[in-house]
C-alpha cells in the first residue's frame, strides 16, 4: 500500500518513508491511497486474539512494506505489561446499561497518546532502517498535555533519535507540566511557549517546512520527524483500539457480531475520532461518530454548519488537551471526502492559513452530517457531570471524558438513539486533580497537586498510577520559556544549527 500527500496527490511513498518523514514536504500529510477491508469473519477472529496481536493483525493491512516480523517486533514490545498496568491494554468498563467507557490511560503516562506512542518509536526505528536511512531522526513535538509526556517517554534514550517537545506555558495542567519537566533520558528536550497550543503546532508546522533550516540539518546528518498525529505512525494505532473494543465486545456477549455501536470522543485536533472514522470505512459496524468539545468549539460549528473559522475567542478550559483552533486531521477527514481532490485540499487550507477560515462545498456538508454528531459543554458542565457519574455510578473520570459523556447525554436527548455505545475515556482523573476534586467535593482544593492526588485516592476506588505517585520526588530538569516567534532560532541553537 502507498501513501499519498493531501496536497499533492502524485505524491506516493511507502509507510515506511511516511513514518519517518512526518509530513509530506509539500506540507500535506499522509494518507493510504485506500482503506482495506475488515469482515465480520476477520472481527471474530480477533475476538480470540490478545491486544498485541489484534494490533499486529490491522498493522499488516496498512504497513505492507513491513514484514510480519518486524510488525510482531514493534507489538510485542510495546503491548505489554512492562508498558501498561493491565494485560488487556485497553480496558472497557459498563458505565451504565449499553454504555462503556473504553480505558485508554492504563500506560505509562496515564493517557490515550500511550496508546500510539509506545508503538512509534520501534516504528520509526524500523522504517528507518527499512529505507537505509543514515541520518539522526529529530523528533519535533507541540502538545497540548498529553502527546508530550507520552512522546518523551516513548523516545527517551532511543538510539538515533532526539525530540524535543514545546508545550504552551499555561496551557497544561500542574500534573502535566510536571510530567515534561521532570522527564529523564539524555535525548529530551522540553519547552514552554508563551502562547496556545495553536501557536506550539503552527510553529513546529514552520519548522518543518523550512527549506533553510531543513538544508542545514541535512548538511548536518540529520532530519525532522513528528510524534503527532500528523504522523501517520501516531494515527494507525488509534484505528486498532476501537476495533479491538469492537472484538472485546462481541466475545463478552455485550454485542452480536454486526451490531452497530456508536462511538463518542472528546477531541480537539480530531485525530482520535478521525481513527474510528478509519475504523467504520474498513468495515467495522460504526452507527454515529459523536464530536465531543469543550468551549473552543470549532469542530461543533463546523460539523453543523460546513464553516471552519479559527476567528474566534481561545478559551483555556479544565479540559487543556482539547484548547485547540486548528485541528489539523480534519485535513485528512477533508481529503477523502473530497475523493482525494488536493487541488480543493490546498485551496482549503491556504484559505485557513491566509483568512483563518474556509468553507466546504455542500456535497461535503451532507457526509458530515450523515458521519457525525458535533456537540460542546462548558467547565461548569464538565464540573456537574464529573459529579453526577462520581454520585450515580461510583465512576470517577478525568474533565475530558466528562465532556464526551455530557456530549453523548445531550446526543440521545436531541435524537432518541438508544445503540450500544462506547465512550473513549482519555486520560486518568489523577493529571487533572484539582478539577474532578472539586467536582466531586463542590469546592476548590487548597491543598496541594500532590495532597490532591491522596485525596482523590481516598474518593475513588482507582489506584494511583505509579507513574504519577513518584513525580513528587523528581526534580525538574526543564524551567523557563520562549516567544512563539523564537522557535525557529531555538530549535537552530538546540541542534547546533545556529
């Protein structure tokens, strides 16, 4: 299978070159030239089959340059329990009668990015050596939170590698702050932006698009990669959590075998839910993907309405991981629905880039309605419902996933739709303490992030990832900050490209 560029569709790579490059040069970004098929016969077969294999399984459908060797290579090492806290890898817990929560934050940094991100490395490493490359791969991040605690721990110390990560200053919560600055590993780098997390991806997008900079690494033996969902080795292993909760369902009994479920994911750059949408293509029985955002709610009004518009007010919210105005997947989203049209990709994007907004045409407006549900809530919201389901179900959820329930909530309200339905739970309620604290308690903790954590314990029938009970201890070894218009001179001057 090829891969082509969302502006340049004569653009054709293998996975391999996709992985390591990131991003196309032309600034697109990969994509399969088609999505393979998945039959139900395949899904109970997987119903068998552990977390690794499942993945390993979808793997061969979209990485066909890789050998089956060198798929169970990469699985067996980062599906396992020596990265995560469950043998099941992703666990799926019955909210309510029909509804599930689907546990994406059993791994090492207690968050879905785990997911993606203990797998990417020994992909990159191996397409790397796949196309013989003899360059040191520099890994760029921007994060919201998540991606860049779960990037720095996937790549810490990986032989031929360096990332380094740029987060917005205030823009992560205390417990995600603390997980970059304190990250270990002698190839890490970590460092804040005065600005949003719009500014961190703009600028890292600059970066690698720059012929000056990108002529000096060259010159240098070395060369840009992403961690983010730009990434097409971030994406794919997104696509094999939704179809392994499928299986797992099935061989539970909760569904038969062709039931359709509905999928409900808080998201901010639409990644996450772009991946179930990879999942319904291939054949798995998916009813109604269901957008869920907070107040930055660009993706809402543009499902309802066909208009991308960035114009608007940024909002920093309890659920930081989805303050984002750009969402960057939804080029791919774009890019399929238009039949792989890249002419109107380009002229999309260059509208979003020059004017801050474009506009679908209506052919294309019709399928998102059909594909999609957009809905937001506010904090207050996001508080109310982290308390109802603490009181109605004894469940404790972190603020993101508080907003795909109350999203969800709304959803059947508006429609009457009683299918089965898997909620993608994103993170633990522990890197977001002192807001489900005081959801749960009906006040403002003074105690501190750490005193929280024991409280919240105390609350809660989830154990402290031990992740996140050490972090007090480690000292940080990442402090101060640049302008968002210095990333480009820091990322020379880091590099030795000064």
């Amino acid at each position: 299978m090829y891969y082509k560029s969302t502006r340049n569709s004569d653009i054709k790579v293998e996975s391999a070159v996709a992985i390591t490059q990131g991003i196309s040069e032309d600034g697109g970004l990969f994509v399969p030239e088609s999505i393979p098929e998945l039959t139900m016969d395949e899904i109970k077969y997987l119903s068998g089959l552990n977390y690794s294999c499942r993945a390993a399984y979808v793997f061969k459908k979209y990485l066909t340059d890789f050998t089956d060797a060198e798929i169970q290579y990469c699985t067996d090492n980062a599906y396992s329990t020596k990265n995560f806290e469950t043998e099941n890898i992703a666990e799926i817990a019955e909210l309510f009668d029909g509804t599930y929560m689907l546990e994406l934050w059993h791994g090492p940094t207690c968050a879905f990015k785990d997911m993606a991100l203990q797998i990417l490395p020994y992909f990159l490493t191996t397409s790397a050596k796949k196309i013989n490359l003899d360059k040191k791969i520099i890994i760029l991040v921007a994060t919201s939170g998540d991606t860049g605690k779960a990037a720095l721990e996937g790549f810490k110390d990986v032989e031929g590698t360096q990332i380094l990560v740029f987060y917005p200053e205030d823009g992560v919560s205390p417990m995600q702050k603390r997980q970059m600055t304190t990250q270990s590993g002698s190839n890490v780098g970590v460092c804040a932006v005065k600005g949003n997390f719009d500014d961190c991806q703009n600028g890292v997008k600059a970066i690698f698009t720059d012929k000056e900079i990108k002529e000096k690494m060259n010159a240098a033996g070395l060369m840009f990669s992403s961690a983010n969902s730009i990434n097409w080795g971030r994406l794919v292993p997104q696509i094999v959590y939704y179809i392994s909760s499928y299986a797992s369902l099935a061989e539970s009994g909760e569904i038969a075998l062709g039931d359709k479920i509905n999928v409900v994911v808080p998201t901010g750059n639409f990644g996450n839910i772009l991946a179930a949408y990879y999942a319904k293509k291939m054949g798995l029985p998916i009813n109604k993907l269901i957008c869920a955002s907070n107040v930055n709610k660009v993706l809402t009004d543009f499902i309802e309405t066909g208009v991308y518009d960035r114009n608007r007010d940024f909002y920093a919210t309890c659920s930081p991981s989805m303050d984002i105005l750009i969402s960057s997947n939804l080029e791919r989203l774009l890019y399929m629905l238009t039949d792989q049209n890249d002419a109107q990709i380009r002229e999309w994007f260059g509208s979003l880039a020059e004017t801050g907004r474009y506009e679908v045409t209506d052919d294309v407006k019709k399928v998102l309605k059909e594909e999609f549900f957009g809905g937001y809530c506010d904090d207050e919201q996001t508080k109310a419902t982290i308390s109802e389901i603490y009181k109605k179900y004894s469940y404790t959820c972190d603020t993101h996933t508080a907003v795909a329930v109350k999203v969800y909530e709304d959803y059947k309200k508006a429609t009457g739709d009683e299918t089965k339905t898997l909620i993608a739970s994103t993170a633990s309620p522990y890197k977001f303490s002192a807001s489900v604290l005081e959801a749960i308690e009906g006040k403002k903790s003074d105690l501190d992030e750490y005193d929280m954590v024991a409280r919240l314990a105390e609350l809660s029938d989830i154990p402290v990832p031990s992740a996140l009970a050490d972090l007090k201890n480690k000292e940080r070894r990442f402090t101060g900050s640049i302008e968002k218009s210095d990333m480009n001179s820091y990322v020379m001057k880091d590099f030795g490209l000064a």
